[in-house]
C-alpha cells in the first residue's frame, strides 16, 4: 500500500503523527502540505475516494481560513470554487492528511489511525 502523508513539518500534530507512522513501521511518503500543495484535480479524487464532505478538508482552525472569513463565504461557493480555493493554499487543507488506495485519513487521531491500518 502506497501511503501519501500530506503534512506542515511545524505542526506538532503533524510531528506526532509522522512519529506514529515511523514507530508503526508504515513506509510513506511525505509532502510539505505548502511547498507541494494539493492541486484541484488531486482534492477532487480525494474528496470523491473519502466519501466526507468537502468542508471536512478545511483547516478551520487556522489563520488563513479566519482571516479570509471562510466560514461565511464558503457556503455561498460552487464546490468548483471551492476546491479551486482550497487548492490555492496549502495552509488551508486540514492535516495531516493521509492518501492511499485504502482511503482518506484528515486530522490525526491516534485509534482512527490505528483502526485503518489495522495495528
């Protein structure tokens, strides 16, 4: 199993989870979630393959998404848009963010985690 670890090497959530992957012996590859963002084809096939709603992709608790008052903006969006916006900053996409054949993981959280690759 191929595994994508979209990740911001400063986010401690981020670290905790490359930790997790390392110490659970899973071989993945990292993508700094801001120097080699997500394009709009590539958020599309994980939206479709996550079955989650598009709104889960966001990081709202960052700054760029309060700065720009996404909240109230996104849901006036086309999904287009939308997608195109979140693919414009990488700093807007939730993380870390895992992608494999298996599914979507947003968000780290650890007995999801486990639950998915079965350890």
């Amino acid at each position: 199993m191929t595994v994508l670890f979209f990740n911001y090497p400063k986010c401690s959530t981020c670290v905790k989870a490359r930790k997790w992957l390392e110490e659970n012996k899973i071989d993945f590859t990292s993508r700094h979630i801001v120097e080699e963002k997500p394009t709009a084809e590539e958020l599309k096939a994980f939206i479709k393959l996550s079955n989650l709603p598009l709104k889960k992709f966001f990081n709202t608790s960052g700054i760029f998404y309060r700065q720009l008052n996404l909240k109230d903006k996104i849901p006036t969006m086309t999904e287009d848009e939308t997608i195109n916006l979140l693919s414009s900053n990488g700093m807007l996409v939730k993380r870390p963010l895992i992608v494999c054949d298996k599914g979507i993981l947003i968000g780290f959280k650890v007995d999801e985690w486990k639950n998915f690759f079965e350890k």
